[in-house]
C-alpha cells in the first residue's frame, strides 16, 4: 500500500524504513548526496548559494540533508533551519540541544533532573568559526 509521499516528485510510495523518498528518486538523490559530499569535501563551507547553482540542487533538499544531518551549517545560518520544538537556529538535525534534552529528559521515566548541565553553552561556540557555510558532516 502506498502511504508516503514521497518529498522529491510528491508520487506516493510503499514505504519500507524511514526513506523519505520513493524508489525512482532514491538513486537520484544518492547521486546529488554524492556530489554534494564531493563538493563539500574540496570547498567546506560553502555557501547554500554556491552548492545550489554548483550542483543544481535545490534549496528544500539542502534543508532536509540538514535536518537528517548529513549535512551541517557553519558559522552563522541566520535560521536557515530552526528547532522543530522552540524556533532556535540550528545547524543540523530537526531539534535543538535544549529541546533534543528536555525530549529525552522526558522519556527518561522520572525526569532525574540534571539539568544546567554541559548544554549551557550552546550557541557560544559557533562564534569562534569565522567562516560560514555547509560542511559535509562524516556519520559517526
Ligand atoms: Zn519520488
Ligand atoms: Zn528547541
């Protein structure tokens, strides 16, 4: 049964794990990610821009490589993509620090409270980055 719409061509498709496109754009898509991860690896941090008119991809499929974190902004991105919960800028995957926390805090049976922990200091370090743009972030 097809129940997904597929993000690309908007076709809907028989979802089989989490792909967010159908068969006929997948392979499509690997190719673009591809070059992409290509270009990135030669010019890090380029600009959104650059990528886009370089490799003729589109600006939604640059957000959504952010957001499945594949992809990751540098510097300032001036809310290119924000946290799905509060609206903070982020520069990659759906949530916030704060928000990915609090998520998880809550999961956590009991809330164990250990909060004000390490997480204070986010936002403060992409300062130190003078350059901005789109990293090709390495899957750990
Ligand atoms: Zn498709
Ligand atoms: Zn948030």
């Amino acid at each position: 049964m097809a129940n997904r719409e597929c993000v690309r061509c908007h076709r809907f498709f028989e979802r089989v794990a989490f792909e967010e496109v159908c068969p006929v754009c997948f392979p499509i898509e690997e190719e673009e990610f591809r070059k992409i991860k290509e270009y990135l690896t030669v010019h890090p941090g380029a600009s959104s821009n650059e990528v886009m008119s370089v490799i003729g991809v589109s600006l939604k499929s640059i957000r959504r490589y952010l957001k499945e974190e594949r992809l990751e902004i540098v510097g300032d991105n001036k809310g290119f993509i924000r946290c799905e919960l509060c609206g903070r800028p982020l520069n990659s995957g759906r949530f916030c620090d704060g928000c990915y926390k609090e998520g998880q805090a809550l999961r956590a049976k009991g809330f164990s409270g250990s909060l004000g922990g390490p997480f204070d200091k986010y936002g403060e370090e992409t300062r130190e980055k003078s350059k901005k743009g789109i990293l090709y972030r390495e899957k750990s």
